[in-house]
C-alpha cells in the first residue's frame, strides 16, 4: 500500500492511466513519453506512477502517468483525478475486440477525457490481423481515438501535405491539447496589428518574415475577390486571404507553425470581459 503522504501527492494532480491488454508492458508507453524511465511511486501493487511535466508553448501543467500492470482498482481519491485513459492490446490476437471489450468495462468508471487505442499497427494485407475499419467502428461506438504505433504508409497519404500525426507524435499532441485542470498559462503579447504579425510579433516563426511581405493595396483588392471585408480589431479578412496564399508556399512544418500562430493571434483578440 501507498503512504499516506505518497497518495496525497500523486492525488494534487490529473492522472493518465495506461495499461494493456497484451504482453506489451504499459512502461514502456511512458518511457517514449518522457524519454526514459525515472523512478516510479507505488501507490499499490502492479502500478507504477510517474511525474510528467507537460512543457509546451502555450502552458505547463504536471500530470500522473500511471501504468496499470493488471485490472486493479485505483484508491477512490486517486480514480477521481484519472482525465485520460490508454489502452494498449494486440491487433493480431484472436477475438481482439472481445478482449479491448472487457478492459473497456474495467475502464469505463474513469469517465476519462481522453481514450485512446493503441497498437502496433493494422495490417490489412494479414488476415491474422483485426481489420482496421472494425477497429474504427469499435472506436467510435466507445468514445475513443485509435493510435497505431507504426503503421503503414500508402503511397497517396505520403502525397499529402497535411498528413494526420501517427504513433507516439499523435498521443503526446492529444495529451498536449488537453486542458488539464492545473494548468498555467504562459504569458503571451499578442500581435496588435497584421503588421506585426507578418514582421516577427509574439509569435516567432522561421521564415515569415522574410517569406511574407507586406503586399500593394491594389493587389490586395485583386487577390481578395468578392470576399467581404470584416474588420476585427485592425484584423481584416483580405488580409487572411492573402496571408494563405503566402503561406502555401512556405514548408509544410512551417505552414503548420504559421497556422498555429493565426488561431493564437485570433483567440487573442477576443476580449476576455469576465463581466459580461
């Protein structure tokens, strides 16, 4: 049994379960999240307990990464900070879905945010192997998001310039868009103007500023169409419209960069009047 003082930690943050319904060990799913295995808390026999400081540009937030050996109940206080929940199980197994069906009831009373999925990979052209749309619909019917650790790539998805994330990119990108309970927002300054924005801003990224360049009036006109101009805090809708045409010819990793700084610049402008 945990002490006391373990437990109280462990229950001051959110929790993320991983376990698995195979012989792949749920330890190793942490070790690929923090890059490697530090010392774990024993709040109880067959599980294991790891701090996890999520640091990205936006917040940071510490969270429990508990990896569950075998179906055991987690204390109440404990269960009670549980916001996502991972599966792992054997895409090759004989009567998989009965199998991922019993460890789902065992996971159902966490009522986690999150739930994802997990195996190796689906492969199609293996008749051993649970076909991928099954897999899908089991998914969908039960809330969670299927994640294959190495899957196949066909030669039309590598085409495609905005190519869903795979693996264990995919995991720790839906971990990261989570709002977890104790997070901290870093302080941002957003752009005032599409000025700054084209020209450096808050929002740093590599090569707008020498990609994306402020653009003639008449231009403008030309190359917004019959698009209606909607000013939003000196933010204006021809502006995006020429900014995505400057931005499809930036690199993909960029492209995405830059996107990711318009939502910010947008959700930023918002006012936040706590009062209204």
């Amino acid at each position: 049994m945990a002490t006391r003082g373990i437990l109280k930690s462990l229950c001051s943050r959110p929790s993320v379960v991983i376990t698995s319904s195979c012989d792949i060990d749920p330890t190793s799913i942490v070790k690929e999240l923090l890059g490697g295995l530090p010392t774990a808390a024993h709040p109880q026999e067959d599980c294991l307990a790891f701090q996890w400081r999520i640091n990205n540009k936006y917040y940071e937030a510490d969270v429990n990464l508990i990896a569950l050996k075998r179906k055991c109940l987690l204390p109440v206080n404990l269960s009670e900070t549980v916001q996502a929940v991972m599966l792992v199980f054997d895409s090759y197994a004989e009567a998989s879905l009965d199998t991922i069906d019993s460890w789902n009831s065992f996971l159902q009373p966490y009522r986690a945010y999150i739930r994802i999925l997990i195996c190796t990979k689906i492969d199609e052209n293996d008749s051993r192997c649970l076909p991928r749309l099954e897999a899908q619909k089991w998914c969908i019917l039960n809330g969670f998001e299927l994640v294959e650790l190495h899957p196949s790539v066909d030669e039309w998805e590598e085409e495609q310039d905005f190519r869903e994330s795979t693996g264990m990119l995919r995991v720790k990108q839906a971990l990261h868009a989570h709002t977890w309970p104790n997070l901290l927002y870093k302080e941002m300054t957003p752009p005032k103007t599409m000025e700054e924005l084209w020209h450096g801003g808050t929002f740093p990224c590599a090569s707008l500023d020498s990609e994306l360049k402020p653009i003639p009036e008449a231009s403008v006109a030309e190359g917004a169409g019959n698009v209606n101009i909607v000013s939003l805090d000196g933010f204006v809708l021809k502006d995006f419209v020429l900014m995505k045409d400057q931005a499809s010819k930036l690199p993909r990793q960029e492209r995405h960069d830059f996107a990711e700084q318009m939502v910010a610049a947008l959700w930023f402008s918002i006012p936040d009047d706590d009062s209204s």
